[in-house]
C-alpha cells in the first residue's frame, strides 16, 4: 500500500502518568476513528517535560520498555488496528536510562525501540543528566502499513540522521518531539526559533525524497516559563507542507500521505543517484583541522 494516513497527537501533558497515558490513548482512539493508520505521539508523552531541573526523583518516572506503558499501548494497537509511535522514558538497568521510542505495530506486536542519539544539554533541557546516549543506531521498523524511521526531537538537527535512516529504506521519518520558547524571550526571537526547527526538517524530507512528520507538545510548563510551541507538522518529499497544527492548541490531525511519490520526487530529483559516496570520508571527523 503506499497511501497511508498517519495520525499527529500534538497535546498538553500534567504531573499525573497515568493520565497523561490515559490521554494519549482516548487520542489514539479519536485518530483512528478518523481512519488514521499510523499514530505518532510526541516526546516523553507520559509526563511533563521533566527535564528542564536536575532532580534524582525524576529517575522514578522511568520504566522498562518493553513494560507497562508498551503493554498498554500494545493492546490499543491491536484493538484498533493501527501503528503506535510512542516516546518514553526508558530504564535499561539500574543508573542507565534512555530517551526511547517504542514501535507497536497494527496486530499490537512489539516491533522494537529506538534510542535518542544525540542528547542535548541546554538550560531547560538538562538531558544528559537523564539520558545515556542511544546505543542501537539507526533504526527502520516494517508496520503493516509502511517502512518507516524514527529519530527523537534533537536528532532533528543532523542531517547525517535522517540521511542513515532514510538509506535503510525509511518511507516516513518521524520526529516525537518536545521543544518551546522561554516566555522571557522576544517575539523575533521565538519565530526565527519555529523556523529554523520546521526549516531543517523539510530540508530532510527535500535531501531525502521522504515525509517527515514532526509531532510537539503544546502548552505552558515549568511554571509558564516554558511554552512549548506546538507547529507539529507534516512534509511531503519536496519540503512542502501538508498540515502544520497551531502554537497553542491541543490538536489530533490525520494526513494522508503517499509513499510512492518518493519515486517520483527522487527520479526527477536524484540527489540519492549523484551521491559521491567516496568523498564523504571526512564526515567522520569531529573537525577538520590539524587536530
């Protein structure tokens, strides 16, 4: 099948998990009665957005995966017959946590999970206190309805992300996310923010020849210092927009997309075929210089 109708839950999260679960997955019903097929939820849905403070207390918010939110979501899956993405926060083993995102497929199989690769540390977003950088590489999961990659919110940033997972025969690459502007800061600042966070996603769906799909949360936190922005988003293999949900609302969209224009898109645009694999070498490297 190459038309599928992929599901965004762009929402606003509290202090209480089992709610937040509880949420998501009356919003995972409501995508799927409007025929939705694949549903993205965004990052670290079960709760507020807790890094933002270094707190030890924090670690009890995690669980294993695959565990009981997973159990959850793996029997929704199967009940409505559609694809769960589904972001959480993960312990491995006792003092290792990571920011994962687990795949349930349509007949509620677990599929697997993909770890964050790239952990950022920013005031408000105080990541590397809580995340071991993903060890599992890149990954694609083969659903019912499409191939499709999943990379996690600061991945979004690096092109050398989205080229792997799309080489690995990605469809649709998906981006839970969670990410807003400091309400300290000016007006200016905040559109050139969303801008640059939407601009380099298309570019990856533009370099690719696939749909991204970006899925945010929305709403205040941190005691209204944080206003995380919303804009989830859908674009085509050429970088155009499909959908793009509002800055301050809660919002679940379904967009079709069709995986069969990636053919056309790179046939008529082979940045895939003009590839010079052989020069690419020097990627590797931290930085170019004598170092």
């Amino acid at each position: 099948m190459s038309k599928v109708k992929i599901g965004l839950v762009q929402m606003s999260c509290t202090s209480d998990k089992a709610a937040n679960l509880q949420r998501a997955m009356d919003r995972i019903r409501e995508a799927a009665a409007k025929g939705a097929q694949i549903v993205c939820l965004q990052e670290l849905f079960t709760s507020l957005y807790f890094c933002d403070v270094e707190d030890y207390e924090n670690f009890k918010l995690a669980e294993p995966i695959p565990g009981p939110s997973t159990d959850a979501l793996g029997r929704l899956a199967g009940e409505l017959g559609v694809v769960i993405v589904a972001s959480l926060f993960e312990k491995r083993a006792q003092g290792i946590y990571h920011n994962t995102t687990a795949v349930l497929d349509a007949d509620g199989s677990y599929l697997g999970k993909y770890r964050k690769m790239h952990i950022p540390d920013d005031p408000a977003y105080y990541e590397k206190f809580y995340f071991t950088p993903g060890d599992l590489g890149y990954k694609i999961f083969k659903t019912r309805f499409a191939t499709i990659g999943v990379l996690i919110c600061w991945d979004q940033w690096y092109p050398e992300a989205a080229r792997i997972t799309a080489l690995m025969g990605a469809e649709i690459l998906f981006y839970p996310t969670a990410i807003g502007w400091a309400t300290s800061q000016d007006e200016a600042t905040n559109v050139e923010q969303y801008n640059a966070w939407q601009t380099i996603q298309r570019s990856h769906a533009v370099a690719n020849g696939v749909h991204v799909v970006s899925v945010n949360r929305v709403g205040f936190e941190q005691d209204g210092a944080m206003k995380f922005w919303g804009g989830s988003f859908v674009a085509n293999p050429f970088g155009s927009l499909l959908y793009k949900a509002s800055h301050d609302q809660e919002e679940t969209t379904v967009v079709e997309v069709d995986t069969e224009a990636t053919d056309r898109y790179r046939t008529h645009w082979p940045f895939m075929r003009d590839r010079r694999i052989d020069s690419y070498e020097p990627i590797t490297k931290r930085y170019l210089d004598e170092g």
